[in-house]
C-alpha cells in the first residue's frame, strides 16, 4: 500500500527466515538484512504497532499495540486503487523471491511460483505501465491494493483520498490480491477487476475476486519502500488473498492509460517485515 497519506497527520507511504536461507541473489540479500537491521534499531522500543508485509504463511507475531479491526469492506468507502510490481506480501502462490533490487523497492518483492503455458507467456510487443524503473511484460506479477475507509470519501488519486477534513483518523482497510500478466485475452480483464460503483451508498470495487482463497487477515500498517528503515506509524486492517489470478497484460496496460486514480505504473515494494516484535498474530 503506497504513496503519500496526509492532513494533520504524519505523512507516511501505504499502500523471513526463508528469505535469508536463500542464497540466490547474496549481494541483494545482504542489503536488505542490511536495512532490517537499521529497521530494527530505528523501532526498537518506540511503541510502533504491527508493521506490513509479511509471511502470510507465519503465523508468529509479538507486537503488543492492539487496535481494533477495521469493517468489512462493504461498510466502507472504497478511496484508492493502486499496485506495485511483484507481490509484496509472501506466501501463497506468490513465494519465488524476485531480484530484490537491494531493498530499493523496485524488482524487489515475490512472484508467482506457478507456470504459464507457452501461449500464456508470449512477451507483448511492448511493455505497459511504463515508468523510471521499466514497465511491465507477460509473465510479471503484480500486487493490487483495494483501499478502503471509514471516512466519507471519494474513490480519488492518492493515498489523502482516504482521509477527509471531518475524519482525521479514520479505520483503513486494503483488500489485496496478486495477479500474474498473462497473453491471454481470455484471461481475466484488469479494468473490469477494477470497475467502481456505489453499493448501498458505499463506494465500492465492484469486482474484487471471490474465487483466489479465503484471505488471510491481519492487523498492520502502511507499506512502500519509504518504510525499508522506519516504522509506518498507521494502522491498517489487512486482507491478503492467497491464490493468484491471471490477468490479461494488454486489459492492465488500458488501465494505465486512463484510471480515477490517475495510477500509470507499478509501485516498488518495502522489504519482508520479520521482525517478529514488529508483527502481529495472523487473526485468520
């Protein structure tokens, strides 16, 4: 969960031990335990509550700064829609570290541990959702951020759309689920997973899938690579789908090109939180 949430708040960016037995990209890994450790030192005894992502497979967690969970989503508003390129969370179907990218946020995270078939993984002409860091292809997995609020809000550009004026500190909620860009135009259309409306007079995802697994729920915070080195200070109420989808590459590029959100791009990711002391129990 990314970018930049603000008012008379602090600013702040949303939205393993198996990691570190990996030795496959030993340069990165060093930079992000690396990071962990300055993390560790910049929480240690400041009260943070339970930070994001994580193991969604590890149950652990002993950070003691409770808050209660947020509604279920169709009792709030949905405020902003928004993903980041490779899964930030890990577990599931989504456990193959990516390149990691030195704990800079982009290439970093976790892809789809499954296979496409060779029609699934026939590269596009081009990329889509270009950005600074490149944009993406088939075969690239993404994690979408579903975000919604108790405050009375539009769905709107940025992470401020969740906060409002008469509401400055309001329930926050992400609904995530991780897709895998596949050649198919058969697959999954992205701009119908992300088509908003109003239901019983919330604003609402209209298509968020139903069919990827029972979502593991816990309590956390804001993510983004702003947060590789300090604590997210919110408090954010997780859902994290287990399974993934398959979404048809050219259905995300069309997105990009024209969105409420004014989203053009993947988001980089923050670094695995395994910090046991920075996490709260899976509730689900």
């Amino acid at each position: 969960m990314h970018k930049h949430l603000s008012l008379t708040l602090v600013a702040c960016a949303f939205l393993s031990t198996a990691m570190a037995k990996d030795t496959s990209h030993p340069q990165e890994q060093a930079g992000v335990a690396a990071q962990n450790a300055v993390l560790e030192k910049n929480t240690d005894g400041k009260g943070f509550g339970p930070q994001s992502p994580r193991d969604i497979g590890l149950r652990k967690g002993s950070n003691a700064r409770a808050f209660a969970a947020a509604p279920a989503y169709p009792q709030m508003n949905l405020c902003n829609m928004h993903f980041h390129k490779n899964a930030e969370h890990k577990g599931g179907e989504f456990a193959t570290l990516a390149e990691d990218g030195h704990g800079h946020g982009a290439y970093s995270g976790y892809k789809y541990s499954g296979k496409l078939s060779a029609s699934e993984s026939k590269p596009l002409d081009a990329e889509v959702c270009k950005s600074d860091h490149g944009g993406l292809q088939v075969g690239d997995t993404i994690e979408m951020h579903y975000v919604f609020s108790t405050a009375q809000v539009v769905p709107g550009p940025t992470l401020n759309a969740c906060l409002s004026e008469s509401l400055g500190n309001p329930q926050l909620r992400v609904e995530a689920q991780v897709f895998v860009l596949v050649n198919d135009p058969k697959a999954a259309d992205f701009t119908e997973l992300a088509q908003v409306g109003q239901v019983n007079g919330y604003h609402q995802a209209l298509n968020i899938p139903r069919t990827t697994g029972r979502p593991v729920q816990y309590a956390g915070s804001t993510t983004g690579p702003a947060y590789n080195e300090k604590g997210s200070p919110l408090q954010v109420s997780w859902s994290v789908r287990p399974r993934v989808m398959k979404v048809n590459a050219d259905s995300v590029g069309q997105w990009c090109k024209g969105n409420t959100f004014k989203e053009d791009h993947a988001h980089g990711v923050r670094n695995l939180v395994v910090n046991e002391k920075l996490l709260s129990r899976i509730l689900r």
